[in-house]
C-alpha cells in the first residue's frame, strides 16, 4: 500500500508540472512553438494520458511510455515537461537525435528549467556540438550563479576546444566561491602541464598543499611533475619534506626508492625499497606487483635475481602468515637454483594455504627433480586427493610409486591420470608412457608394447618412448628394425644424448654392425665417461670385434661405476662375452 501512494504521488507531481508548463508560450527565434489553450476536456484527457505515460515509465515499459508522451503531446505540443520526459526516454534508448529534439523542444518552452536546459547543453555535448554546448552552459552559469558544478562543466568543455585562457577563467571563479579544492587544482595542473607550463602547474600543486598540508598524496604528485620535467633536484626536495612529515610512511619510502632508481643511486635505492617492503603498512599484492614488474623470475641478469631474492625474504618476513609472500620467494629461489630453499618455501606456503594448484605442481616438481622420493610420495598422495582432474599431479606422484617398485598403485594413478587429460596430447602420451614402464618392469611385455604404441600414436616425435621402447626391444631381441628406426629417430629429434646414442649402439651390436655400433657408443661416451652401462657395452662390442685386450679394460671399469649387468663380474673373470 505505501508503495502506491508514493507512485500516485509522483504522478501527480508530474502532471501539475506538465499543466503548468503548458500555459506557457514560447518565441524562440528558430522554432516558434504556440501556446496551446486547452478546453476543459482537452486538459483532464491531458492529464489522464501523462499520468499513464508517467507510470509505464516508472514500472519499466518504455515502449509503451514513449507512446503514451506522444499521444500527450498531440493533445498539447506545448507540454515542455512531456518533451522533456520523452527525451529523456529517447536518451535511454540509444536515440540521441530524438533526445536532441526533445530537449531542445523543453528548452524552448522553459528556458527558465534547470533540468530541460541542463539535459539540452548535455545532449549538444554528447553530439560534438561542443560550441552550442558552451553556449548553452554558459547562459546557465549567469542564470544559475550559485552552482558551481556548472562552471567546471564549462571549463572542462573549454578545455576540450582549447580555450585554455577561459576555461581558468572559470576555474578560478569556483575558487572564489568554495576556496582551493582537489578537483579544481588537479584539473588547472593538467591544463598547466598541457601548455608545458611547470611552473604553474607545480605552484597550483603547493597551493593545494597549503590548503591542505598533511596530505602525502600532493607531495607525491608535486615530486611526480618535477621527475617528469627533469627538475630532480627539485624533487628530492618535495621528497625531504615528504619524508619529515611522516617519516615511516609507506608510501614516502617507495617514492625515495623510486627517484633513487631512476638516477642510478643503487645502494640508496635498495636501502629505501627494503625499507618500504619492511612496512606492513603496504599491502602485500602491492609489493609482489612492483617486484614482478621489476624484476623478472626467470631472469639471465643474476644480480638482479638476487636483489629480487633479497626482496621477497623481506615480503616474506613482514608478511610470514601470508602464503602469497612464501611462494613468490620459493620462485625466485628456484630459478636461482636453489631448490632445498624453494622446496622449504613452498612446504611454508602449502602449510598456509593447501588450494593453489599451481604451488603444488610446482612443488612436485622440484621434489621429482632433486630425487626427494618421500616428500613425494607424502605430497603427491595429497596432491591427487586435492586435484583429481590435474593430469600432472598423477604423472609425477605415479613415477614416485613406480620408482618405489608400488607398482599396481602406480599403475592405477596412471591409468587415472590419462582419463583427465584434455587437450594435450603430449601429456597424455607421456602417461602411456609410464604405464608401459610399468608392464616392463612386471614383465607385461605384450601391454607394455601396446601402451609403447598409443603413445606414439598420440605424440610419434616423443623422444622418450621412442628410445626406451626401442630399447626394450633390443634387450628382448625382438623387432630390432623396428627398434633401430625408432632409435634414429630419437637421435634424429634429440642429438647429443648419451642414453640414446647408448641405445642406437646397443641394437646396432645386437643386428651384427658391430663397427657402426662402435661409433655410436663412441659418441655416447664423448658425453658421459662415467656411466657403467656405456663403459660395458663399449666393452661387449669391442669383443665382437675381437678386441678382447681392450674389451677387458672397458669391463673392469665399467665394474668401478657400477650400475651394470649381472653378467660383468663373470665377463671379466673368465674373459668372456656372456649375453
């Protein structure tokens, strides 16, 4: 029930305005408007339609309101409230030409109505008209002289045509009639600096400072328009006078820093930015944004790697409850090589917050890199709990599994992990992959073959299943064309590796090419001399090719690396090949 009554109030509002602006005459000198005299039904069917207009407007249906103000002004053209109603819901619906002659039509009828007259200057504006525009507003600003918001539109619209002169003209008159004020002295700086003028722009600047003394935000933008017109001197003086207002301030520190910056002052630099960092009082994204956007985490320039580490130990020290803070440092520290560090950073921030996936997949990273099988195993295990549609998170906890010799769970993380892959067939066939590493090493060889295949099916140019699949083969003696073609293509793909030079050998010595064979080994051993499975291989085929004298040098040292046959031992005492 209230809600009614303030409707029908609105209307009713609304219809004594449209009455009373239909009594007056207009004689503008483009369009002549007439008075329009309505007889008493005339005026009450006015009056009934305005009324409904009035209300479809306010429930929403502008369709039907626009119909409705048309048809009052059929009744009474000379309604400059119906006029100025439809061109407001013109100007709701896009219609700016419709608007433009609505307005204008208000205008004409009431030149005395702050809204038609406001609504017409608005509407030239939006229309590039600014001329008319700047004549209208400036009618106002006389017939209106207490509003003041009239004469900044003014003088922004003055500006706009480069009527700089008058538009401080207008400036200053609202100065004269509420004092110095932040927009006002913002826009007569930017006017200032666009003609080039420093000097005023900056003396606009410490008006307002001496209007308002204890606001940094002033001193910073006074310093900012002397760094960027080459008075540095200048500026460091607005960061002193910065610096003895509020000395631990956040922001006074970062602005020193910066000016320290940008003229090399390097020691000066670290000192205020470390100091700025160390002030809880700057918000941490704050602090990661301006570190990221200065110094890159995978940067070649190790200098600036460890000024970013420096950095992120104090983020991560001011802020030690924020995992933000922890993974930004174990970044840095990663790509500084420094892994046992950005492994503890990363378990820090994983103790913070459990729910960034990218932490933990970087984490498991790490921790497949340096070997560290049982915090894989720990932090896979709940990495797969946690994110079971991350394909990789099955991938690296499974090798961990795999490597345990767990092989029937590694085999079920696998499995599990190629079914959430999407879009990349790359991963996917690395998770074929290990799911044939798995069926080798259970002896499973027909499936491990099958899961070899489809994983070349998915990416034929991965060079990891075409060397070990190869391999296998070679070692089972069996499709050993097969296997020297995939063999060369891996090399082919992925020169100088000593693994698959080693294999390219191995199935050459197992087809008979023993002298081929020989270079192959060669060049493994050129790039790894420490390897037990190359130094007896190389032995195994210099037998073959009757060199027993060095055959059995390669042997024994082959038995000091380790990592052999069970065969070698047996190979060197009887000095015999034994396959």
């Amino acid at each position: 029930m209230p809600i009614k009554k303030t409707i029908v109030v609105l209307l009713l509002v609304g219809f004594f305005a449209a009455c009373s602006s239909s009594q007056k005459t207009t004689s503008g000198k483009a369009d002549v408007i007439p008075e329009v005299i309505l007889t008493e039904d005339e005026s009450v069917e006015f009056g009934k339609v305005y009324i409904n207009a009035t209300k479809e407007k306010i429930l929403g249906n502008t369709t039907k309101a626009l119909k409705l103000y048309q048809q009052a002004l059929s009744i009474d053209q000379s309604s400059a409230a119906a006029h100025y109603e439809l061109g407001l819901l013109y100007q709701q619906t896009k219609d700016l030409t419709a608007a433009y002659e609505e307005f204008k039509r208000a205008h004409q009828i009431d030149p005395t109505n702050y809204w038609y007259t406001l609504s017409y200057a608005n509407v030239l504006e939006t229309q590039g008209r600014k001329d008319e525009s700047i004549k209208i507003y400036s009618q106002m600003v006389e017939q209106f002289p207490s509003k003041v918001e009239l004469r900044y539109e003014l003088a922004k619209l003055l500006l706009d045509q480069n009527k700089v002169e008058k538009s401080i003209e207008q400036l200053n008159a609202i100065e004269k009639e509420i004092g110095v004020s932040e927009d006002i002295s913002f826009l007569k700086q930017r006017i200032y600096l666009s003609n080039n003028d420093v000097n005023a722009a900056a003396n606009e600047i410490e008006r307002l400072i001496k209007a308002f003394p204890n606001t940094l935000e002033y001193y910073g933008l006074l310093s900012e328009i002397y760094m960027n017109n080459g008075e540095e001197k200048k500026a460091m003086d607005v960061y002193e006078r910065m610096k003895e207002l509020a000395p631990n301030n956040h922001q006074v520190q970062f602005s020193i820093a910066q000016y320290h910056r940008r003229k090399g002052n390097q020691e000066k630099y670290i000192s205020n930015i470390s100091s700025a960092f160390a002030n809880p009082e700057m918000n941490i994204d704050n602090k990661i944004k301006y570190l990221l956007s200065t110094y890159q985490v995978n940067s070649n320039n190790k200098s600036q790697l460890i000024e970013g580490i420096t950095l992120c130990r104090i983020i991560a020290e001011t802020h030690p409850k924020n995992a933000k803070s922890h993974a930004l440092l174990a970044d840095f520290l990663y790509f500084n090589n420094q892994t046992e560090e950005a492994k503890l950073s990363y378990f820090e921030t994983i103790a913070l917050d459990s729910s960034r996936f990218p932490v933990w997949n970087q984490l498991l990273i790490i921790l497949s890199e340096t070997n560290d099988r049982k915090n894989l195993l720990n932090y896979g295990e709940r990495a797969v709990n946690l994110f079971p549609n991350q394909p990789t998170v099955h991938l690296l906890y499974g090798l961990a599994l795999f490597q345990e010799e767990r092989y029937e769970e590694a085999l079920s993380i696998f499995n599990s992990g190629k079914e959430v892959v999407i879009d990349n067939q790359a991963l996917k066939s690395q998770l074929y992959s290990s799911i044939g590493d798995v069926y080798h090493a259970q002896k499973k060889h027909i499936d491990s073959d099958k899961a070899y295949e489809k994983a070349l099916e998915l990416d034929p140019n991965n060079v990891y299943v075409l060397n070990n699949y190869s391999y296998y083969l070679s070692l089972r003696k069996q499709d050993l064309e097969k296997a020297k073609s995939m063999s060369k293509k891996s090399n082919t793909l992925a020169p100088n590796q000593s693994s698959f030079q080693d294999t390219y050998a191995w199935i050459l010595y197992q087809l008979g090419e023993y002298e081929e064979a020989n270079i192959w080994i060669d060049k493994a051993l050129e790039l790894d001399q420490n390897s037990g499975v190359l130094l007896e291989h190389k032995g195994d085929i210099l037998f073959k090719l009757g060199n027993e004298k060095d055959a059995l040098e390669y042997w024994r040292k082959a038995s000091e690396k380790g990592d052999t046959s069970d065969l070698l031992e047996k190979k060197i005492t009887d000095q015999k090949l034994y396959e």
